[in-house]
C-alpha cells in the first residue's frame, strides 16, 4: 500500500453480500477495514484473502484467547492470509501474548499485533463478578502496560483513554479507538462522544468508524468527509 490511511471501516455485516456491497463503493487508498467474528464466520478466510488482493489493509478483529500454543498457531494463521493487523485478548495474559508475538514474528509478512484489554461493554460490576475489583480503567492502564511489555504493537482502546495511554507506554505504541463519531454527526442520547480529530489529537492512530460511513447515503463522500476533518492531524502522525 502506497498509504496508511487513519480511517478503519467497520464491516460490521452477516453476509458477503452485504458488506461486498459498501467496500465495492469504498477505496483502499483511503481507508482500511475491519473484519469481525460475525462476518468472518460467514465469509471465511478466503474473503479476507479477497479484500487484501484489492489492496485493503485488513484488521482481522478476533480477539484471540486461548492457550499460548493455540493463539500463536491461529496469530500465523491470520498472517498467512496477508492481513494488515490481527489482535488479542490481553486477559490471556503474558505467556499467551507472549507466544502470539513470536509467532508473528516468525511471519514473512508481519502484520501489526495488538490487544484488546477491557471490552467497552463491561463496567465496575461485570468485572466484580470476575472477582476483579480493579476499576475499568485501572484494569485497561494495567492490561495496556503488560501488552506493551510483551512487545505487542498497541492496544483497543477507547477515545477517553488514548491520552493517558499515549503518556504512559509511549509514542510508538499504536492505538486503535472505536466509536468515534464524525462532527457532523448526531449526537443522540450519548454524552461522551468523541470527534475523529479529538481522537487523533488525544493520541489514537487509527479510528475504527462503522455506521457513519457504512450507513450513510453515499459512504465514499461520508468517507471524504471524515479524512477532510482528520488531514492536518493524521497526515502529520
């Protein structure tokens, strides 16, 4: 790829069909996508393999966590397929990243290596039901430093995190934010919303975006719009 854009589209669909249909309208130049369980198990690895001889930098989201040797043989699987990033679940702990880090080091074609560590979904009382009383984001400052000890290459991390992470593990960590919604976006009943450009100045590399481009009338234009709004911040990281 002759550039990395900042911009990674969530291909958030159940069919081929169906997110085959907004990447034909899309362009890897401007941005990459990201592929998840749901349609990774309807499509297969062979669709991965088709959207990365478009030329698309794939994030193949599947948070592994299993066993060091299983994670490992699935992070060489993944980079067989030619994918631009694959990631972890930190909570699989030291040996298993570890492990996940060599085996793509191993790879001819190293694709980035990151971790996801406390799921957006998940607060102060599903983590004491784990037994852990860490709060959220204690736990993901914690996680983050153990991933970056591994020598993975970054973490998922929310918009309201990237600045204390950016502080604390340094400026070649990579992190990746989803859920950012474009200035010209609703707002809706959501309070802690964060712009693309507020994201890439809070220190976030890349922005993982979904419904505004894949929903919007016309997703390249909403596309253009977004990169419009990001070109002083990102092209400068």
């Amino acid at each position: 790829m002759t550039s990395d854009p900042k911009i990674i589209v969530a291909l958030d669909y159940a069919t081929t069909e169906a997110a085959s249909a907004l990447v034909a309208r899309l362009d890897p130049q401007l941005c990459k996508l990201k592929v998840g369980k749901e349609l990774f198990t309807a499509a297969g690895p062979a669709w991965v393999e088709h959207l990365v001889g478009q030329g698309y930098g794939v994030f193949l989201d599947l948070k592994f966590h299993d066993i060091p040797h299983t994670v490992a043989q699935a992070c060489k699987a993944a980079a067989a397929l030619g994918v631009w990033m694959v990631n972890v679940h930190a909570l699989g702990g030291r040996a298993m990243m570890s492990a996940a880090r060599e085996a793509i080091d191993a790879t001819p074609n190293r694709p980035k290596l990151i971790a996801v560590t406390v799921l957006t979904s998940m607060g102060a009382n599903d983590l004491a039901d784990l037994g852990i009383s860490e709060a959220p984001q204690q736990l993901v400052r914690r996680l983050a430093g153990l991933a970056h000890s591994c020598h993975l290459d970054g973490v998922v991390c929310s918009a309201q995190e990237a600045a204390v992470l950016r502080q604390e593990q340094g400026p070649d960590f990579c992190l990746v934010t989803p859920g950012i919604r474009p200035a010209s976006a609703a707002k809706d009943d959501q309070n802690r919303v964060m712009t693309p450009a507020e994201a890439l100045r809070a220190g976030s590399n890349y922005l993982v975006i979904g419904r505004p481009i894949t929903q919007a009338p016309d997703p390249l234009q909403a596309l253009q719009a977004i990169r419009q709004e990001i070109a002083t911040i990102g092209d400068s990281k």
